[in-house]
C-alpha cells in the first residue's frame, strides 16, 4: 500500500466505483467527497465516501475509518458502512458506500428541548459504547451527526483513535471541529485523551440544537452569561442542563464528566421536566441557595425595604413555583413584587393588585425537606384611607387607584366613572391590606396541597406558633417516610437503617 503515499495526487473518478454508479455531488471536504450512487446490480441508492487526497496522512485516517467502521458493523446509532474498497491502482481511490441519511439539522427542526435531549440521551448511549471500547470518535459536531431509521448516529470517523491505531496526528496539530473542539485538541490533539473530547465536544454539539445557535460559543458554558439555555428556552426548567453543561466544557479534561454520566443525568432532567412535583420541590430548594449558597439557615429575616421587595420578586420570578397564602383566606401565585407609589408599600402581583407596607419577611427551614421550608412577611398595621367605613377587625379595603397613590371609593372602578367623567389611563382595582400576615410554600408542598390550609391558620396563629405547627408536621413526614424505607429495605432482604 506504500504506492498510495506519495504525494497529494488528484485522480479523475470513473463513472462506475465497484457496481455503484456515481450520481450527483453530495458534499466536499478537504480529504473526500460525498455523491449519491446507484447500485447497478440491484438498485439500491445509497452514498459514497470517496478519499480525494492521496497523501499519507489522509489516506491513513481513511483507512484507519473504514477499519473502525468495521468494528461497529452491528452497533446502533452508527451511520453503516455497506460497502468498501482499497484499489490496488496508485490512481483509484479508496471509498466506502453508506446508506443515505438525513442531515441533523433537519431530522431535528422544529423539535422542542425535550425531544432534542431524549434524541441525545440515544446518541449519548452509542458514544457510551464507543468509549467503553476506548475508541474515540474526536470530530463531534452537528454535521457528523446524520438521522438514521428514526434516530441520530453518528458519521465521519476520520478523526477516529482506539486502541492499537497506529498515530496518525502530527505533534502540535489541532484535531475536530472549531466550534465544538476541546482545549486539549487546539494544544496537542496527539497526545490528548479523546474520550472527555468527545464529551466536550457532546456537550457543545447539543446546546447548538438547543439553542438553535448554529456558531455555537468559545470558552466553558456559563449559565449567567448570553450562552445560558435560559436566554433560548423561555420558562423551561435547565438547572440540570446548566450544570450539566458547565461540567462537560470544564476546561480540565479530567472534571468533566463520563459519557456515562452524561446520559444518566439528561435522563435526570428528562424526568423532572415531566414531574411538576419533583421539579417545584428543586425549584424552592434553588430558591433557598440563592440567598444561602453555603448552608440555609433555621431562619433568616429581612428588615430592609429593598431588600424585602428582592426576596419576594425572587420567589416570583419561576413561575408556578409558589403559592401565597392570604390572611384573609384562600390564595394566589405571587407573579412579581416592587415598590408601590405609596410610600413605604409594596405592591405584590397576583394577577389583581395587593397594596401592603412590610414589616419583615423571614424564610424558615427545618433542616429536613425543603418542600416544608417557607417564607413568612409580617405586613405593617396602617390605617384605612377612609372612602368608606371599614369594620375594627378588618384586615384590607377595596379602592380604586386613579393614578400612582391616588385613591378613591371602591364603586369608581367597577363603574368606570368618577363624577360622570371616563376614567384616567392605568386606573385599576386594588387591594390594601391594613395589617396581617402572608405565607408562601411551594406549589409542590404538602402545605400547599391540603385545601384546609386555605383557613388562614397561619394568621390565627403567633409567628412562633405556627413554626412549631409546621416542623411538628414535617418530623412526622420525616418519621413516616424513613419508616416507609425500612420497610421497603426489609422486603428486599436488605438490612434497615
């Protein structure tokens, strides 16, 4: 084969490779070409990979490809290798058939975040084979990624190292592709470990289909930063992406983690993306790590105006992630918090107005759960406006807001008019609460899902009250789910803890 090695020679095709009959240019790369063909035998339209450069190094890695390629002969999610040719004529190119395919971009198109990552937890199983085969694949990216009988799988293995290959990369050569390339391959791709390549390259290669950001980025994934899926997938819940994602495109090779791994946990995420429950109980616990991310204590309290109006804008900000349980009874979902133009007020969004001046707001944990952790705000005592007489025990009064703190008597709203004349522009109902006390848990909470909490029990009880009321609550969920482990252990032969 040493005749082949000489030179970077280009060669005319004939119209006729083995018994395929060569059709219409496919694709063209630096090393091979890619056209339709036709078998002449029994008809069968496939693709074909033609070596356009005769050197060494090409010519290795084409063959070094066509021998992974027949290692991987039966493996799903790999594009198949159906025919192959090493010419003895210095002036034939080698080539390869494969079946035709559609390009990713396409089988992916139009495709929600959800139905991108289950396609990627199958690719991710396959790359999973490779790796523990120690082969590495080391070009991922999204054009040698085809769709095949309903899945992705992956093509193109040039760049292919496993064990026993004879080096083909020249030292201080980068290897893959720019846009999803790991640090370690721009340096000496020769000398790198491929397999945590790949799962960079994995990494970049999915969020470009997430993103639908076709350059992709440079750097590690930072969920903070313009690159963060949240900028591309709205309300969609990716904490798991985002650290996923982060830990893939480590700088270090060896931080990041197995491809194993990788696919265990976008099933992770796959699971909580259909659990409202699982994922409004993770969505309080990264509540509480905002403001705690070294421990959450038993208790924390603020005092501070802004600072109350930023905790409880906080909680808003995910949605259907809490409820908000009124003093007056019944309750609502807290949609957003900011000064109210009343001085001293806050005026909470819970698709109607709540006007109310803040006294404290403190987060309470148990140490346990954290679906049982919630916030409590004290509202300030205030005097009615006096538009209409309110009884001594009440705890809000109905006004018309005719401009920023511009007051006026209920019945001015719900007619429309104030003294015969159309109302101002931003006129609106309001609620403002004189005094009392507001809890919120999370959606998910047991709290929140026992409809005889919506009594307002929390406001006959003392703040100290009620926290014992709650913790005696979450120790005996505690006690009873511990219990309920035993014996599950028990009935498996496993010893209780």
């Amino acid at each position: 084969m040493g005749m082949h090695m000489a030179g970077k020679k280009k060669f005319p095709l004939p119209d006729r490779l083995g018994d395929w009959v060569l059709g219409e240019k496919i694709a063209s790369g630096g090393n091979a070409d890619v056209f339709h063909v036709c078998n002449s035998v029994d008809g069968r339209t496939a693709a074909i990979k033609v070596l356009n450069q005769l050197g060494k190094e090409p010519y290795t890695r084409f063959q070094n490809e066509i021998a992974a390629l027949g290692q991987l002969d039966k493996l799903d999610g790999i594009v198949p290798m159906l025919d192959h040719r090493f010419p003895d004529d210095p002036k034939a190119k080698p080539w390869y058939v494969m079946p035709l395919a559609q390009a990713s971009g396409s089988f992916l198109s139009g495709k929600d975040s959800k139905a991108v990552v289950e396609s990627f937890v199958r690719l991710g199983e396959t790359l999973g084979e490779l790796h523990s085969r120690g082969m590495a694949h080391r070009d991922i990216k999204p054009q040698n990624i085809l769709a095949l009988g309903g899945r992705l799988c992956f093509s193109d293995f040039g760049l292919v190292k496993y064990p026993d290959l004879s080096p083909v990369t020249p030292d201080r050569r980068d290897v893959g592709a720019k846009f999803t390339m790991a640090p370690e391959m721009r340096r000496q791709a020769a000398a790198a470990d491929g397999l945590p390549a790949d799962v960079f390259s994995f990494a970049k290669t999915l969020w470009i289909f997430l993103s639908r950001d076709e350059l992709g980025f440079d750097g590690p994934y930072i969920a903070s930063s313009r690159v963060g899926l949240k900028n591309f997938l709205g309300d969609q819940y990716t904490t798991g992406l985002d650290e996923l994602m982060s830990e893939c495109t480590e700088h270090d090779p060896a931080a990041r983690p197995s491809i194993a791994d990788v696919v265990t946990r976008l099933r992770e995420w796959l699971k909580v993306i259909d659990d409202f429950f699982l994922r409004n109980h993770l969505e309080w616990r990264e509540f509480a790590t905002r403001f705690f991310p070294i421990r959450t204590p038993s208790e924390a309290t603020w005092t501070d105006f802004d600072a109350m109006v930023d905790v409880l804008d906080q909680v808003a900000k995910v949605p259907s992630l809490n409820h908000m349980f009124l003093p007056t009874g019944g309750g609502f979902t807290l949609l957003g918090a900011k000064p109210a133009a009343e001085p001293g007020f806050i005026e909470l969004d819970v698709d109607l107005t709540i006007l109310l001046k803040p006294r404290k707001v403190s987060y309470v944990s148990f140490g346990m759960d954290t679906k049982w952790d919630y916030l409590r705000l004290e509202a300030e005592p205030v005097k009615p406006t006096g538009h209409y007489k309110v009884s001594d025990d009440s705890l809000h009064e109905y006004l018309s807001e005719l401009g920023p703190g511009r007051y006026a008597h209920p019945d001015v709203w719900d007619q429309g008019r104030e003294d015969g004349r159309p109302l101002p522009r931003g006129s609106r109902g309001v609620t403002r609460y004189l005094g009392g006390s507001f809890v919120f848990f999370s959606t998910a909470s047991p709290y929140n899902r026992d409809p005889s909490t919506y009594d307002a029990r929390h406001q006959k009880m003392s703040e100290s009250g009620f926290r014992e009321y709650i913790e005696r609550n979450a120790s005996n969920s505690a006690a009873k789910a511990t219990e309920k482990a035993g014996r599950a252990l028990t009935e498996i032969g496993q010893p209780s803890i």
